[in-house]
C-alpha cells in the first residue's frame, strides 16, 4: 500500500488518521550474540501483533533507524503502514552514535507531519523509541539529547529511552523527560507485544486525546 518513491501515493487509498513510531535501534558490537538474537525475534513479534488487527495496522507508520559502525545511522525502514511493514534483521558492529540517530529521529518525524499535513491526513504524536545496551558515543550527543527534551516538551513527539542491563541510564534518559526504563533480561519480544498494543491504543484516539497505556510490567524493570 506504500510506495516511497512517490510521497503521498500512500494515502490515496488509505486517507486513515496515522500515529508514526519510530525505532532506534543499538546497532553496535557489543549487541552481538543471544542480545541481538532476541531483537530480531522481537522484531518479528512487533511485525505480527501490528498486522493482527487491519483496521489498526492501516493507521500505524513504522521507520527503523539502526545506528553503529563509527557514526552510522541506517535507515533499515523507510516510513511504510504497518499492513506492508517487514521486520528487519539487524546486523551489529562498530560504536553507539545514539546522539545522530535520534537527530535523524527528530527529522524524519518532522518531514512525515509535513507530509501528513500535505496530504489532509490527521495525525497522533510520533513515538520515538530509544533502545540500547550502552551509552552514546558521538561527541555532540547531549546537544542531540537537548532537542529531543525540548521537541518532548513542545508535544512534537514522545520519546520512550529503554536500556538492557549495562546501559548508562543516566545517560539515555536525558533524551527524554521521562526516565529511562530497563528491560528485565533480554525481554525484547514482551516490550514489542507492548509497543505494538500501545500504539494500537494510540491509533484508535482522538490527536492530543490522553490515553491509558498498558503497563510494561511484563518487559520492564520497577526500578533501575
């Protein structure tokens, strides 16, 4: 249903009301083995829930940002429906440039609001979920992080940091204004079954509407 070469064609036959999330994914060496394992499976999951329910998985939008090698941000998937998304198989190597990958975030959400708004098509705010094993790499990261605290604060989007065990908290939460949460063991499949709930609870509401979120319980520590 999305052709990315045309913008726009996609709402031609589908003029639904759309809620963006964004992934961010850590694509860096230290993912390697049974943690990486688990994302892609847990990638898989986040595939099946969004195309369990048509109605939902015609108003979602899905992009996936890895980020490794030195300062590499890869663009795995580009903003496409969740009916037509494909879970992509993430290959690890190189550093943790978080503080790029959430700018390339910022920027892709700003352009698909644009878009949105071009085309008459209403929209929820973007999700940008923030996942990693580490802490941020690049230099300038903070000055990355500021932006996405004040994009938060301005109700442009809604970041959601989350660590495996290892990760600086300290660090992945400055991206937001909420603090980072951490995920009990490798639990990747449940966060997704989450995510993938959420933004179908999202989807069905009305844009600045507050909604009642499902608890993380099943993938998230109480307490860092």
């Amino acid at each position: 249903m999305s052709n990315n070469a045309i913008p726009g064609v996609e709402f031609i036959d589908n003029a639904n009301q759309r809620t963006p999330c964004v992934l961010v994914l850590d694509a860096s060496g230290s993912m390697s083995g049974e943690p990486l394992k688990q994302l892609n499976l847990g990638l898989k999951i986040f595939e099946e829930q969004l195309k369990s329910d048509l109605s939902t998985a015609l108003r979602i939008q899905v992009l996936v940002l890895a980020v490794g090698g030195h300062d590499d941000v890869e663009v795995l998937q580009p903003w496409v429906d969740a009916v037509d998304f494909k879970a992509p198989t993430i290959k690890a190597g190189g550093l943790t440039p978080l503080g790029a990958g959430m700018d390339a975030a910022l920027t892709e959400v700003q352009q698909q609001k644009s878009v949105y708004d071009s085309n008459g098509i209403s929209s929820t705010r973007p999700w940008i979920i923030l996942l990693s094993d580490g802490c941020p790499t690049d230099i300038d990261w903070e000055s990355s992080a500021k932006a996405c605290r004040q994009a938060e604060s301005n109700k442009q989007v809604v970041v959601f940091p989350i660590g495996t065990d290892g990760a600086d908290f300290e660090a992945l939460s400055q991206f937001s204004n909420k603090s980072a949460k951490k995920l009990k063991g490798l639990n990747f499949s449940e966060l997704f079954v989450w995510l993938s709930r959420s933004m179908a609870t999202v989807s069905a509401s009305v844009p600045g509407q507050k909604v009642r979120l499902p608890a993380p319980d099943e993938w998230a520590e109480v307490e860092i």
